[in-house]
C-alpha cells in the first residue's frame, strides 16, 4: 500500500504562487492535475472517489492536502489545511467507470459544494477528462477530453452521449434531470 501522505506532498512541493489577478492559476492548475494523475490508477482499481484541497503556503506555494478516500459516489475531504495561507481549489477523483453514472461531468452538488466554500475545483473522471469549476461562478470547463489524464481500462467512449466543452449549474442540473 502507498503511502498518500507523500504523494499528496509532491503536487505541489515546486509550484510557485502565481500573480492574484489570474482566475485560474497556472500553479494551481500544475498541483492538481499531477495529484489527480497519481490518484486516478487508485481510484479505478478500488472503484473510490479520492479528494483534498490544494491551498497555498507562507513561502507562495501551491500544495494538495492529505488525501481523503470516499465512497464510489462521494467524498468528503478530511485534510488538515491549517498549513496553508488559504485554500484555494477542491479535487476529486470519479471512481471507476459506471455505465450507470453519469460521471464524465462534475455534478450539480460538485458544482455547489465548491460554490459553498468559496474555492475553485477539479474534477478527473474514469474516461481521462480534467475539468475546472469556476468557484465563483459555477461554471465547468472541461480543459482536456478522453485521455488527457489517466484513464480507466474499462471506460466506454460515448457511453455517457455528447459531453460539451463547458456547463453552468442549470445545465447540470438539466443534464442530471434527463439522465
């Protein structure tokens, strides 16, 4: 068995505090997609969502928390981010792939939860996507398609129908309506 603590440490150990005026910083963006790349194979084979926080630390640093293993439909960070000057963005893995799920796109509740707290979020799905959720304005982009990160073997292309590009909470909660 790995040992998560370090691997949660090196996303983001060489990353360094970008100017405040991007909404999507390049170093925050650089910790989550390699936590989210290390968790993905886990994620798969246990068929779990894993999740943390990357928040900044007193030297500018972006760094993930301890990493928190859920359910195969949720999770629920447990980290300690009292090392950080403040949190800044929420990530998660989405289990293995359901034929049944609906888990190529963050979900309404991703959506909210990140809108709750006031932080942007990641979310990696089964089929390799990477997506961003604006915290502020509860849009989801997805910043690369199938593959782009690490994949589940068992992954259907299209089983989940068109994925578009970007989603505001109301779509998602459409989309989730007619699913």
């Amino acid at each position: 068995m790995r040992n998560w603590k370090s691997v949660a440490l090196v996303a983001g150990v060489l990353v360094a505090h970008p100017t405040a005026s991007q909404a999507q910083p390049a170093a925050e963006l650089a910790a989550a997609r390699a936590i989210l790349n290390q968790l993905q194979p886990r994620s798969f084979a246990e068929n779990r969502e894993y999740c943390g926080y990357i928040g900044v630390l007193g030297d500018g640093r972006y760094m993930a928390t301890d990493v928190t293993r859920g359910r195969n439909d949720s999770c629920l960070s447990r980290a300690d981010e009292s090392r950080f000057v403040g949190v800044t963005a929420s990530f998660h893995t989405h289990a293995g792939f359901d034929p049944g799920a609906d888990s190529e796109v963050p979900s309404s509740t991703d959506v909210e939860g990140d809108m709750s707290e006031g932080v942007n979020g990641y979310v990696a799905t089964p089929g390799g996507r990477l997506w961003f959720i604006d915290g502020r304005t509860g849009v989801a982009t997805q910043l690369c398609g199938p593959g782009c990160m690490g994949q589940d073997p068992d992954f259907v292309a299209g089983d989940a129908g068109p994925i578009a590009q970007r989603y505001t909470l109301q779509e998602l909660r459409q989309r989730e309506s007619q699913w």
